[in-house]
C-alpha cells in the first residue's frame, strides 16, 4: 500500500501576499547561493548558474509559452476530439468482441486476446492521453464542457476530484522537492540517494513491484492520503476526520462503480455466449496491463539516474524562473515513435510537461527541440533515453536503493546491522 | 439536464425502462451513456440539442441567412424568439443569441427547406461569431443548440395596427413574425432602417409584401435620410402612437425609442428586443462580485481574485497559486479578467458562464463571479 506523507497546506494562509514571486519572471529581492553538492555528496547540476541566467530562462521559456498557447486553434481541437472518439470506438468494439472470448477456434480463444488487447490499449488512452491531460486543463480553452478539467471523470479508482488535489497541485508545484512532493517514491520507495533510507526500504522492491501491479489502487490511496491519516489519526481534528471520511467513501463509491462494470456487468452480459469467465479474466487483464503500463511511464519521469531532487529550503520565495529550473532538473523524457508518446499521454515529453502543464500534449513534441537547445546552452543536463532503458535503470536503482548509501569507511552491512538493532531496542523499550 | 429514458413512463415497460437505464449506466461508468450514443447519432431525441447547417444562404455583401436542421429533441418555437447558438470558431466555442425566421409549424417557406430552423446575421468588425457565419461557415457542421426563448412576440389574438420598428439585422425576429403571421396583421406598417439599399436584409421579400398591400414599408437609409430622427415618424406613420409597436436594432435606437415613446406617454406600446449585450471596456483593476456569496471587493490590477475574495471572506477553492492545477476555476458571469502572468485579457461576451482561473487573474475593469 502507499503511504503519503500528510497534506501540507500549499500557503500559510495568515501570509500577507504580494505579488507572487512564480508568477511573474522578475527578481528584486537577493536570491540564496547554490551549493555546490547536495547532502548525498552528489554535485548540484545547476550550481554555475547565475541568478540573472534563471531569470533569462524564465523569459525565453514565457515567451515560447505564450507563442504555443497564442498559436492554439481547430487544429488541436480536431486532435483531442480525435482521439477521445478513436478511444471510445476502440473500447466498445473491444467489449463487444469480448461478448464471445469463450468462443473457442481451434482450441484457441481469438476474441479474448482480441479483446483484451484492445481494452487494455483503450484503457491506458483514457487514463494518459485523455484523462491526465484533460484534468489538467490542458483543453479548458475550449470552453466545450464535456473536455473540461472541471467536469472529466476518469476510468480508474481515484476520483478526478481528489487526484487533481494531489497531481495538479501538490506535485506539479512541488515537483521533486523531497518532503513536499509525496511522487517521489510515493511514501514507499526510495528513489534518491538524498531520501533517508530506513530498514522498511530494504524490501522495497517488493513494494514496487506490487506498487505497479495495484498502481490504480495506490494512486487512490495516496490520493485520499491514507497512510497520513493512519499514522496521525489520534492526532487529528474531527473535522479533518470528518473531510477524511467523506474523501474516502468517495473514493470507495468509485471503486464499486468501477468494479461492477468491469468485474461484473460486463461478464453478465457475456453470459449468454458462456463468456462470462473469459470475460472477467480479460478484464482483469486490461486493468493489469494498464496499471504496470502507467507505473512503468510515471517512474521514467522522475526517478532515472541524473534527475535532481531539490531541499524543502531551496524554494523558499521561489522565482518563476527557479521553478522552471527546477520542473526541467526534476523530469526525464523517454524516447520512442508517434504512437510510443501517444501511448505514455505524451509524458514521454515529461520535462516539456512540467514546464507547461496546461499546454496540450500534442504540442510537447513540437517543442522539445527548443527546450532540449536551451537546456543545452545553459549546460544542463537534458535526461532522456529508451522506455526500456530507463525503467531498468529506475528498477535497478529501486534494488541499489533498498540499501543505505556508500559511506566512506563505513559497510553497508554494519549500517543496516545497527538500524537493526535500533529498532529492536525502540521496540522493547515500547514494551 | 438531460432527459433520461424511461424517466417519465410508469407501469411496467416504465420499470424496464429504468432497469435497462441503470443496466447502461453501470456499463458505461465514468461516462454516461449518452457519451457513447453521442458518437453514433449526435443528433438523437435525448441528445444535447444540437443541430447541423444544411446552408448558408448570402443575403446581402455582409449579411447571410444559415440554414439549420435541428436534433430531434427541438420542441419548435413561437414567432419572434431566439435560439442560442454553440459555435467552435479556431476550436473554441463561442455562445450567441440570434432571432429565428423560419416558419414555426415546419412547413417550407422563403427558402428554407421543411423541418429546418434559419436565423439571419450581419457580419460586424468586431463580431467574431456572426463573421465566422457569414464567411466561414460551411454546410455539415455540427453546431450547439438550446431551445428557443425570448417574449418579443405577438399577443393572441393580434393586434389591430402594428407598427415593426427596425435596424440592420434587429429585421430578424420581426422577419420571424411576418413570415409567420403576416395573414392575420390587418394593418401593418414597418419602419425599417439601413446604411443603404444595398445593406437592406430581406429586401425583395419585404418589397413584395408593400407591393401587395400586406404591410407598409418605410425604409429610413442613412446615406439618403441620414440616421432616423424619431421625429421623423409623424410623417412616415402618423399614428404611430396608436399602434402596438415592435422594436428591435442597435442600443442608440432603442433607448431613444423608449425616451420617445415615454414623452408620448404611451411606453406601453412599445416591445423591445435587446441583443447586443453591454460592451466591456476592459479597465486595470476594479470590482468584483461574488455573486452567491454577495460580496462585492474593490481591487487593483495586480492583485489575483483569488487573493482579494480571499480578504473578503469569501470561501475560495485554490491550489498551486501560480496557474498550473486548476484547482480554483470558477465561473465567471460577466465582465472581463487580465493574466497576471501575460498580460491576456479575456472579455466575458456571451450569456454562458466562462470558467477562469482566480489564481492568475486580476479584474480588467469589473466582473462578477459565480460563487
């Protein structure tokens, strides 16, 4: 299961604000000194900018912001609606062949393999090329209410609602800063040699690996932030009980939904060909193949070797052009055909994504080659590579990670052998 | 609200009906059925109205008449109403009123083909969507519909004189009229004003009718008559005070039709139609209203709304506060917003409800919010 950190309100509300400083390229006010190593003793990649140089990145990436926004028109629209209608086809002719998956040919079930690798295909559509992009108001602009970030409901167990909480707000503000955006490593994994290792760790590439095949069921976990509300229950307020209970029957409602449609009518309605079984297991399948799918995408953005965290205490008073720094230090893209981008909703252009969040997807490809040439002229590392690549990376470092970092004149073993001990002392003494 | 199947027939088809409603909801969870049927036939009896142009027909250099059949879910109008009208222009949709023409029991008439609805518009410098009507439309494309409304229309039974008061493209609703009702108006005069004859909308039609003594027409054309003197009325129909009058054009002509009227002391006579809502002339800074929570703040142009409904009190939904979440979207009803961030103004021009971010807006002159 996830464990996210408890929700951290995004201002103090008592603050007294001016403008604020993301929104708007402009510092006045002296910025502090980037250090030359991170904690983990690993080099700061942005460590030989000035902060005039931020600020000019900040202006160029505006600019070319505004260009693509300015630019947008019926050739994107015709696009979204494109797909939405190519994913709706594609799900109803896949249900419909799975109305007779127990049809046997030859000893050989050809509807069932049809079906479920359409479904499984029309599935990971709706939740990355749609659903993601959608809720994230990438297509409110234009103002058609059946696209629109306030109104999509997605084909999985987190409710739209709560997911944009967690998603939109909390991570894509906070991208990468540990402590603050509960997507590294989702409370479970350790993914950074600057994330403090504990013995719960040492097992997590089981975590992982049960992460990805439940990866629907996580993201509603550490959406409604369960793991913060079990281990501070006895601390909270009744109204925070109270917002708990209601967020979490939400998401409870939207697991029945779900499931009754793909655990249960479905199957029913395939009963009269004797498909009901097939039915079932192919839909078991789809929402399998759709969930290591997704996981496999999402930890290519974030967790391959040569992506930077950043200290809770770097973004303080953040400027618009330190916080695009840090969306393009703290993403990674995959490479890979058309089809390969439209597969992963185009975060396979995960840094073009954090930069411009609200920018629709299909556009990330047509800039990537702008923000690429800049990361570059700035000496920045621009980090990409195949699918396959980066996610063995990411799994082997979920394995090398598992362990305490390299301490000069220490062993590993020794560290673990006294974390051991630690907790068995904690332990007694609780007794 | 969407009518649902099944939703008003009792007994038991009614309770098969909704079994089978629920059946094809479960099935179609996130989305509703309608989501899939919509695909299929858009245009369905249940369906968000919707409605494909069959033709756009020029009417005069600047003006077009769009031809319109609508979904099966149209329940018809009366004479003189308006629909609104969905349109995605450069993909994004855009809502306008416009007076229907076509003759409310189906039949053909002027043109327009049985079953269709037809409304007329006047392409304006600045009217983004009747433009995009008059030269850009293209017969097959979908567009939205809602249903017809508006009480500019006449009593049962009709008056015995009526006089038609009309500029530019404000002819339309009263056109809706005429083609309808003209068989049961004894005595009928219509005052019709235009740039010249050239820009005069449905010229032969309404020649047609003075030449047979149905209606009597008075074009007022400015580069002849110059722009009509009310005044000017005592001579073109004296008993102009005696008649039920019908009003419908540019906002100059109605309010000091409405002055005139009222000097004459006969304001009750007198309907009007207004289209062409307020303009906005977007401001730096200035009032917000929160419209459900009644709040009404002062604010300058660089403070968000978000920040200023904040300090009032009001009960704000918000998120990252720089613009990329969309946590706070609220709409917004009317008035005009400017992007802190790029400086974009966006004018609040149709009757529909425009979502926007509160987080990276400031007010541009005056808006009220839905919250």
């Amino acid at each position: 299961m996830t464990l996210a950190p408890e929700r951290t309100p995004a201002h103090g509300s008592s603050k007294p604000h001016g403008i604020n400083p993301r929104l708007r390229v402009a510092s006045d006010a002296p910025r502090p000194q980037r250090p030359a190593l991170k904690k983990s003793g690993r080099p700061n990649p942005a460590a030989h900018l000035t902060p005039e140089q931020i600020e000019g990145i900040g202006h160029e990436l505006d600019a070319l912001r505004k260009e693509v926004m300015d630019s947008r028109g019926e050739r994107d629209a015709a696009y979204i609606r494109k797909v939405i209608k190519v994913q709706r086809y594609l799900e109803m002719g896949s249900r419909a062949a799975l109305l007779f998956s127990g049809v046997k040919v030859k000893g050989f079930r050809p509807a069932w393999w049809i079906g479920t690798a359409g479904l499984s295909v029309a599935k990971i559509l709706e939740n990355m090329e749609i659903g993601h992009n959608v809720m994230h108001g990438q297509w409110d602009w234009m103002r058609d209410p059946k696209i629109h970030s306030t109104a999509w409901e997605w084909d999985n167990a987190s409710p739209a609602s709560q997911w944009k909480h967690s998603h939109n707000e909390i991570h894509h503000t906070f991208t990468n800063v540990l402590g603050r955006d509960n997507d590294l490593g989702y409370g479970i994994l350790r993914v950074d040699e600057d994330q403090k290792w504990s013995l719960f760790y040492l097992f997590q590439p089981i975590w992982h690996v049960g992460n990805a095949l439940l990866f629907e069921y996580s993201i509603a976990a550490y959406d409604l932030e369960l793991g913060g509300y079990l281990a501070k229950k006895h601390r909270l307020s009744e109204e925070d009980k109270a917002e708990f209970r209601k967020n979490r029957d939400e998401v409870l409602a939207k697991i029945r939904r779900q499931a009754t449609k793909d655990y249960l009518v479905h199957p029913a309605l395939s009963a009269v060909t004797g498909s009901a079984r097939t039915t079932l297991t192919a839909n078991v399948v789809a929402n399998l193949v759709r969930n290591v799918w997704t996981n496999t995408v999402i930890i290519c953005g974030h967790f391959p070797p040569g992506i930077s965290t950043f200290e809770k205490t770097s973004i303080d008073g953040e400027t618009r052009g330190e916080w695009y720094l840090r969306q393009m230090l703290g993403s990674g893209n995959i490479s890979g055909t058309k089809a390969m981008h439209v597969m992963t909703g185009n975060l396979s252009h995960q840094i073009e994504h954090h930069l411009f969040p609200d920018m629709p997807s299909n556009r990330y490809a047509e800039i990537a080659p702008q923000i690429r040439d800049l990361m570059q002229r700035h000496d920045l590392p621009y980090v990409t590579g195949s699918l396959w690549k980066q996610a063995a990376s990411v799994y082997w470092k979920v394995v090398e990670l598992s362990l305490p970092n390299k301490v000069e004149g220490r062993r590993r073993r020794d560290i673990i052998r006294l974390e051991l001990k630690k907790a068995q002392r904690r332990r007694k003494t609780r007794r | 609200m969407r009518p649902r199947l099944g939703a008003h027939t009792d007994g038991p088809l009614g309770g098969l009906a909704r079994g089978a409603r629920r059946v094809a909801e479960a099935l179609a969870t996130p989305l509703v059925p309608a989501d899939y049927l919509d695909l299929l036939d858009p245009m369905r009896a249940g369906a968000d109205l919707r409605g494909r142009i069959v033709e756009v027909r020029p009417e005069t250099d600047d003006a077009a008449t769009v031809v319109i059949r609508p979904g099966r879910g149209w329940r018809g109008h009366v004479p003189g109403q308006y629909i609104r009208i969905g349109v995605d222009i450069d993909g994004v949709r855009h809502w306008r009123a416009y007076s229907l023409t076509h003759r409310a029991d189906g039949t053909a008439a002027a043109g327009i083909p049985a079953g269709c609805v037809a409304i007329t518009t006047k392409a304006i410098p600045e009217g983004r969507v009747s433009t995009h009507l008059v030269r850009h439309a293209t017969p097959g494309t979908l567009v939205m519909l809602d249903q017809a409304t508006g009480d500019f229309t006449l009593p049962t039974p009709a008056p015995a004189k009526v006089l038609f008061l009309t500029a530019g493209s404000g002819i339309t609703p009263v056109m809706g009229m005429l083609r309808n009702h003209l068989g049961e108006l004894a005595d009928v005069a219509h005052v019709h004003c235009a740039p010249s004859e050239r820009d005069v909308i449905f010229h032969r039609e309404l020649a047609g009718h003075h030449a047979a003594g149905r209606l009597a027409l008075s074009l007022n054309l400015d580069d002849v008559h110059g722009v009509l003197d009310l005044a000017r009325l005592d001579t073109l129909v004296p008993d102009w005070r005696e008649r039920e009058t019908w009003l419908c054009g540019p906002t100059a002509l109605l309010d000091a039709a409405e002055k005139h009227w009222a000097d004459a002391g006969v304001p009750e006579r007198l309907h009007v139609e207004r289209f062409r809502p307020s303009v906005v002339e977007p401001g730096e800074g200035g009032t917000v209203t929160f419209a459900r929570s009644s709040r009404i703040v002062e604010a300058d142009g660089a403070t968000a709304i978000l920040d200023a409904g904040e300090d009032a009190g009001v009960l704000m939904p918000s998120g990252c506060r720089m613009g990329i979440c969309f946590g706070c979207v609220v709409p917004m009803r009317s008035g005009a917003i400017r992007d802190l961030r790029t400086g974009e103004v966006t004018v609040h021009e149709s009757d529909e409800p425009l979502p926007v971010q509160t987080c990276v807006n400031a007010v541009a002159g005056s808006c009220e919010l839905d919250l």
